[in-house]
C-alpha cells in the first residue's frame, strides 16, 4: 500500500474506493480538539460547521471522552435483550432536560424521525381512532429529516427525492411558516404535523415569530401531534436547550439526534409523554445498537453538561455580536443573514461566487464551513467558543466577500 503523507493522497484514496455520496472541501482532518481541527499537512483550522451540531461541546470534550473511556472499562453493547446499568440514568436525565416522561433512544437522527413517524401513526389508530392505512402527517416545503426512502418521500429537494421511487404514502406538504396553510390541511385523519423549528438544511430559516406558538395551539385544538425535529436545532444550539423554547412552546415529540452522542457516538433519542409513547410495545419497534451502554453513557454525560445551562447561556450571549458582525456585510457581499443563538446562515451575492466557492476561500482564511443550496453557507460553531474565537469566523467571511468583490 502507498503510505499517504498529504491531503491529496488521502482525497485521491477516499475517491477511489468510498461512494460519492458527499462533496468535501479538500481538507483531510487529522487531529482535532475543542474548535480546532488540523489537517494531515499540519494545517489548522476552526470547525465553524461542528459537524452539523453533532459537535456543539467541541471535539473531544475532556469530560465526554472520560466518560466514553469509562464506560469502554465496562461494557460497549448488551442488545435489548437484557437490562444495562446506563440506559435507566440516561433516559431518567434526559426527560427531566426535555420536561417529557419517556425517552425511547435510537442510533440516527433519521432513525429518531423514522420512529416518530411510526409513534404518530399508531397513536392515531390506537388512540386518536383514525381508519386503519388513513392516517395523514402534515410537513413543511423545504424540509430536511433524514435520508431514508420513507423521509426523502416528502422531501423537495430533487436531489435528495428523485429517482428512489415508488414513494411512501400519507404526507401532505404545506408551505413552512404558513399557519393558515396547515390549518386548511387538517383533516379528521391528520395525526401529526412534524416541522423544524428552524431549517439548517435550508439555510437556518427562522419562522415568523409566533408560527410556533400558533402550531402548538392549533395542534391542541385539532387533536393533533405536534413533532418538533430538534436534531439540528436542539441542545443548545439557540441559546436555549431546545428551539422551541425560545417561544415557550413545548411540542408532543421530540427527535433529538447530532450533539446526543457527544460527536463520539451515534445516539438519537425520541422524547415524549406516557400517554403517547405506550403505544410502543415489547416487540413493536426496536435496534440491536439503541441504548447500548456506551452512547447512554456518553449521553447521560452530554445530558450532564446542559443541565448546568452555562452553553446555552454562552450562545446566548454571542448571539447578538455574531449577528452584528454578519448583518455588517449585508449590502457588501452579503445578502441576508439569519441568526439564532450560535447559528448563522449567510446569503452570498451570488454573482459574487457560490457557497461552495465561498468555502472554499473561507478554508484559506483558516475556517471551515459549510454551503448549502447555492450561495448560502451555514455557521454553527462549537457552543464552547469565545467572543475573540467568534469574530475570527466572522472577520475570515469579512475577509472572503472583500476579496471577491474587489475581483469582481
């Protein structure tokens, strides 16, 4: 085998023989901790994407990984089968953070929004009374829950829906924000409305306020579900533990996924009330990986670290100089900025460059981010970052739209 040395020898193995489902940027990490990533020629960088807020405490927060080395003394897997000592204290942790009674842990984020679904279908024929094969879930234009073929059913991004058909039946899609746009799609056989409090995939596309207090009553009054996929939005990412929250809603189910495992292990986790979650029964939904011993350990240590409130608090806190810093490029570059505690989307010119290309001159400037549709890029540090940490992110895309609109 040839011994790989720089990043091109690792992109040109990773090419050769791993499926193109992704497009990097052309850096092959070699080492990270906290915010900082460095590269396999030595180069360093700050992670201003937080793989997606799977990394929200930083790479390889010393507390989660003691806790991880803990629990690998111990035991790593049981199956369901058998009962294991940190499954009860994870569960028991985390529903107390989410004020919910039951938590029913899962690998993936799309697993947790898979299980949801399955939740609110079978409430509605159990609980609800809705015709065997009828029942309805209401979801938003623009969504991003997953990739599975039932999820990407109701997706509109052509490249996440097309050509994987047949589809699965029972979505009706409305457009996100729209209040009055859901209430008309209710029907007697509606048992759910599953919506992101704020779209990443889509750019962190914030609602009007008030959208979501107004889903919550009208779920309530319709005798509907609401779900809230918090697994990018959630666990501090917004400055406060769950997106909903910043309104004071609190929906039926949480999806919760991403910053659960830490960024060391895969761990989702579907959180709501007895009276809706009992209708999963021994037997009925279940994983050979969900809620073994390691990720619970690791969550129950994750659990730990928010329950103290002071990363929440931190994204809170920035949120206003991060906002300041970006709307200051508006009209310089820079279309429109949307931000949310420690969460960002930045609308390139795009005759300036796309997002990729973007990203590409951010990762020259010594930061990593990420594009999405087109010219938007996405920011979501790390929640341990410090107000001088931050404004090096905001001064490198300062930096980036200066250069090429004096090369326009």
């Amino acid at each position: 085998m040839t011994e790989l040395s720089t990043n091109q020898d690792f992109i040109d193995l990773e090419d050769k023989v791993a499926a193109h489902n992704y497009s990097p940027l052309p850096v092959v990490v070699g080492t990270a901790e906290g915010i900082w990533v460095t590269d396999v020629e030595g180069n360093r960088y700050l992670d201003a994407l937080s793989g997606y807020s799977a990394l929200n405490f930083g790479h390889r927060h010393p507390g989660l990984i003691q806790a991880a080395k803990d629990q690998l003394d111990k035991s790593t897997l049981t199956s369901r089968a058998f009962h294991n000592d940190q499954l009860g204290p994870f569960c028991e942790a985390l529903a107390t953070l989410l004020g919910k009674d039951m938590i029913l842990p899962m690998n993936t984020g799309a697993e947790a929004v898979e299980t949801a679904l399955k939740i609110a279908r079978k409430w509605g024929y159990r609980v609800k009374g809705v015709a065997a094969g009828q029942a309805e879930i209401i979801v938003m234009d623009g969504n991003f829950h997953g990739r599975t073929t039932t999820i990407i059913s109701f997706s509109d991004d052509p490249e996440a829906h097309d050509d994987y058909g047949p589809y699965t039946p029972g979505f009706v899609s409305v457009p996100y924000g729209d209040l009055a746009a859901v209430e008309a799609a209710v029907t007697d056989n509606t048992v759910a409305v599953l919506v992101e409090p704020i779209q990443g995939e889509q750019g962190v596309m914030i609602p009007k306020e008030g959208f979501l207090p107004g889903l919550r009553e009208l779920c309530t009054a319709k005798n509907v579900l609401m779900i809230a996929d918090e697994i990018q939005s959630g666990l501090g990412r917004t400055g406060t533990t769950l997106a909903c929250g910043y309104e004071g809603v609190e929906a039926d189910i949480y999806t919760l996924g991403k910053a659960l495992g830490g960024g060391i292990v895969p761990l989702s986790a579907v959180a709501a009330n007895a009276d809706v979650m009992n209708v999963i029964t021994p037997g009925t939904h279940g994983s050979t990986f969900g809620g073994n011993p390691l990720a619970a350990a690791v969550g129950k240590a994750v659990v730990d670290l928010l329950a103290t409130g002071e990363y929440q608090a931190n994204a809170a806190a920035l949120e206003g100089q991060f906002r300041a810093d970006l709307e200051s490029l508006v009209g310089k570059g820079v279309v429109a900025v949307r931000v949310r505690g420690l969460w960002a989307g930045v609308d390139i010119d795009p005759d300036l460059m796309s997002g990729k290309a973007a990203c590409k001159a951010l990762a020259k400037n010594g930061v990593l981010a990420k594009e999405t549709h087109g010219a938007t890029i996405r920011l979501a540090p790390p929640l341990t970052i410090t107000s001088d940490e931050l404004k090096i992110i905001t001064d490198a895309v300062a930096a980036v739209v200066t250069e090429a609109r004096s090369n326009h």
